[in-house]
C-alpha cells in the first residue's frame, strides 16, 4: 500500500522538525510494509512575500487527491499572523470539511512536568476542538478606521450542525478510552452562544449514558488543570477555547515540543491535515535545537488515520525509548540536536532498543 502524502514544511522550525519526521515515518512504514509517496509543496510566508500569496490559487485542488496532509508550522516575521492563518490553515481546513481539531497531551517518559509531583497517571489528556466556526468566523469588520470612534465587530458563528457533531465525536471518542467527557463553557456570560452549546451537551451526553460527563466554566476549568489535572480525560470545547485549553495542556505537560495535533474529517471524505501545536520558532529555526517529538508523534497520529495502528504504537515506542534513555533538545533539559534525537528515534523503530544515552 502506498499512501500520497502531501508535506507542507512551512516556516521557521517547520522545515527542520518536518525533515526528521518523514524519516521516522519512512521507516516505520518499511518495517510494517507499506509506503509514502511524498510531495512537497513549499506553501510559507516565504512564499507570500515572493508571490503575495500563501498558496497558489488552485491550492485546495492540489491537495485534494492526497491521502493525508503534513504540515509543519508557518509564521514568520514581517508577515501578519492573520495572513498566515487565513491564508493557509483556515482555507484548508475548512474547505477539506476537518471539523475536529485534536489534541492529545500526555506526560512522556523521563519529561518533568513543570507541576510539581505530578507524573504520568495524572497527565493523559485530549482536547477535542471545534475546528470550522465558532469565534474564528469571517463576519465581521472594522469601521472609522482611525477615528476616536473607531470600532470592529467580531461575530462568532455556532451551529446545530457544527456543535452536534464536534461534541458527538468526543463522547465517541471516551468510549474508545473508557474516559469520561468534560465540556467548557461560559453561559454565565456568553448570553447566547454558550447556552446553545450547553444544551445540544447535555442532548448529546443523554444519548450517551454510558459515558461520565460534566460542564465547567473554561475559566474554572482552566485553573483545574493545572490544580487537578487528574480529573480531566477528554476535554471538548468551542475553536477559541480548544484553542487556548490545549495550550495549557501542552504546558503542563512539558512544552509545545512534545504537544502533537490533527485536523480531521472523520468520515474521510476529504485529506485530513496533521500539524503539531507548536509554532514556526523563528528564533531558533535552522540552528539545530528544535524539539521534532512533537512533528514526530503527529506523524503517529497520521499513521492511525490512514489505518496503520501497529506502525503509530511503534513510533511512539521509540519516542518513549529514546526520551527514556536521556536523548532530549535543550528544551527539554538535554543537550541533543535536532538531528541526533529524530535520528535516534528512527534508529530505535528499526531496531526496536532505546539508544546509548551516554553524552546525551
């Protein structure tokens, strides 16, 4: 079986994670038979400011014959983020219908969560987020531009259709995991938005008994996890509260360098985009330091999507090993480059043993 990918490094840090990534995934794939037949696009704010556009106009039409999409990061200075965002990410993910932004975050071996005492029990948790309307809608606009009287007008889109089947997924979701569902809300002050969400949750949750659910404030229940994270199994929010929830669960868990994500169409009836949570890192691009766990396990999450289940646990084995036997980038407290660490989980899928972690 092969499997057309279409990769999209993007910018900064997102070139050099997605180089390290696809020889991961190269080589699970060998060892599990199958393959990738990859084509690189290089859609990227490099691009907007060469041809004043972040993709080519028949962008979604290229993409479209893939089985799957694999995005790095894009942002760059001198390029507006909303460009970026608005040119790229929105554009395909709505167009390729990927509804479900997931986000998985849990405590890798021999990572330190930055809260005290707390170990790998207690930091297991999948943000499912809204990903087509929501508050990152298009309506709205600004007027009097530069008037004392100037104002713009943000309007947030919810759905029947949008909200029903982003919480249908995360209640079907904690039956896979035997989990239980919390939602985040804020219908104490979000008068109508938040009340309609909270009523088609409750709707859902009634047609799932089986399945332990609540609601909570996404202030209180931004504070809860980092005081209880332990209570907290999969997490289902709005696009701006997914967002920024899922945020603070890759913080608590060691860092957006270990924090992957997909954007899905469940029913598979268009290519589903994966991309990390983190950002394009300027900064740092190109100077060999960038984690690449988190492009790496998003691989994973591709892998399970395109039906490769046993080749995704293999690569998030090696992860495990390798983080296990001390090979971490500096933003994770060791002293590995970019390279050596995606090289050595490479190593540790083919061969299946954890690397020498000596001078690491």
């Amino acid at each position: 079986m092969t499997y057309r990918i279409a990769s999209i490094p993007g910018d900064g840090i997102g070139v050099d994670v997605v180089a390290e990534a696809r020889q991961v995934l190269d080589r699970a794939a060998s060892l599990y038979g199958f393959s990738f037949e990859w084509t690189e696009f290089d859609w990227s704010c490099e691009r907007y400011l060469a041809a004043g556009a972040m993709m080519p106009a028949d962008g979604i039409e290229q993409l479209r014959p893939h089985d799957a999409i694999f995005l790095g990061a894009v942002g760059f200075p001198g390029v507006p983020d909303h460009v970026s965002l608005w040119g790229l990410l929105i554009p395909i993910r709505r167009a390729f219908r990927q509804y479900v932004n997931l986000r998985p975050t849990r405590l890798l071996p021999g990572v330190v969560s930055p809260l005290a005492g707390r170990t790998a029990d207690d930091l297991d948790i999948v943000i499912v987020r809204e990903n087509s309307e929501g508050e990152y809608s298009q309506i709205g606009g600004r007027q009097s531009v530069g008037l004392p009287e100037e104002f713009a007008v943000q309007q947030a889109v919810f759905t029947r259709l949008g909200v029903t089947r982003v919480i249908r997924y995360a209640f079907e979701l904690a039956r896979t995991r035997g989990g239980r569902v919390c939602s985040a809300t804020k219908s104490n002050g979000i008068i109508h938005s938040m009340p309609f969400w909270d009523e088609i949750f409750a709707e859902i949750a009634a047609e799932h008994g089986d399945v332990e659910s609540e609601q909570s404030h996404v202030d209180a229940l931004a504070a809860r996890m980092v005081m209880r994270p332990d209570t907290l199994d999969i997490v289902v929010g709005s696009n701006l509260f997914g967002d920024i929830l899922s945020d603070i669960s890759a913080a608590i868990v060691g860092g957006l360098g270990t924090a992957p994500a997909a954007n899905l169409n469940p029913e598979r009836e268009f290519p589903s985009m994966f991309e990390p949570v983190h950002g394009s890192a300027p900064d740092i691009a190109g100077k060999g330091i960038a984690n690449p766990v988190a492009q790496i396990l998003t691989g994973a999450m591709m892998l399970d999507h395109l039906g490769e289940p046993a080749a995704a646990r293999a690569v998030e084995a090696a992860v495990d090993k390798v983080l296990t036997a001390g090979v971490r980038t500096p933003d994770l407290g060791g002293s590995a480059t970019t390279s050596e660490l995606g090289s050595a989980v490479r190593d540790a899928v083919e061969s299946g043993n954890a690397p020498d972690s000596a001078g690491k």
